[in-house]
C-alpha cells in the first residue's frame, strides 16, 4: 500500500504512552517482587517499543527473549492462522515470565502464545498488552495488565506498523485512507 494512500490521525500521545508505561512497569515491578529473574518475551516485531520502554521501568532482574509470530502478513485483517517464524532461545520453565504484546485484537496469537508458553512448565506467565480492542475478540483471553483500550480502529505507531511503515511514529494513531 502506498503510504499516499492513507494518513495517521493521532490517538494517544507519546506523553500519555511513556506515563501509562511507568504505571505498569511499577504494578508488574510490584507482582513479581519475590522473584529471582522475571523472563519478559516480547512478541516481535509489534511490541519491540513497548517491550524497550517498559524493561527499562521494571525495578526487577530482568531477562529478555523474544518469539516472533505472524498472523497478519501485509494486511489489516487477521488471517487467524498463527505461525511461530522465531522461537525462544532460552528455557522457561519453572521461571517467572512476563509476555508482552502490542495488541490484543482477536486474541487468536495470543491464545496460541500463552498455551505454547505454558505447555513449557513457567513457574508464572502473566501477559502485558499495550493496546487492547475487546470489541474485536473472538477468543476467551485478557491480558493481566493492558496499557490502553481503544475502539476497532486500524492503529499504527510505537512499534506497531501497517505493510511494515509508521513503527518510528512515538505516539499511536489511527489510520485514515484518502479517497
């Protein structure tokens, strides 16, 4: 898609990301409290923003891994088929692991993730979402903590891209196609 073709409204600000971020760092600092080492997997590539600012906050030891899945390809819509394209490269079981995700739409890929994640044996798995459209949910599945809900809108910004565009954006908008 030409970038022409469409424009970035704003939605939530850069300013308001970086406090709601400094709020759940210190709720999920506050949970994992006792713990040794909490293992956060960011979920690639959407979340590398998020996943960066929000370790950064963490008053905790801190690990971090990745999974990379697909589920989008180039498009707005959801193909609901989830395939893992980069696993973990250290073990998780019997640590604390934190998963991190830029949006729960569906919640088809998170579903998928939290269920491979946990057939690892992790002492606890809670999940972080940045952004969460509830009115878009197919699958019976929340995250722990959530950054923002926000209405079904086409987002970009802060990590998140449309056809591999807009992730440098430091707030999040909503995408708007020209006529």
């Amino acid at each position: 898609m030409n970038q022409s073709n469409y424009v970035v409204d704003p939605m939530i600000s850069a300013k308001s990301i970086a406090a709601r971020v400094e709020s759940l760092a210190h709720e999920i600092s506050d949970h994992f409290k006792d713990t040794e080492k909490l293992i956060v997997v960011g979920l690639l590539r959407g979340s590398f923003v998020f996943i960066a600012d929000l370790v950064r906050e963490l008053d905790l030891p801190v690990e971090v891994d990745f999974l990379e899945t697909s589920s989008y390809g180039d498009g707005m819509e959801s193909t609901r088929e989830v395939r893992i394209l980069k696993d973990l490269r250290g073990k998780i079981e019997g640590c604390d692991v934190l998963l991190v995700e830029d949006i729960v739409d569906t919640g088809h890929t998170l579903n998928h993730v939290v269920k491979l994640l946990e057939s690892r044996n992790p002492a606890r798995l809670k999940v972080c979402a940045l952004l969460d459209k509830p009115s878009r949910r197919e699958v019976d599945i929340t995250a722990t903590w959530t950054g923002f809900e926000i209405p079904d809108e086409f987002v970009v910004g802060y990590g998140i891209d449309y056809a591999q565009l807009n992730r440098n954006l430091d707030h999040i908008g909503k995408v708007r196609f020209l006529k």
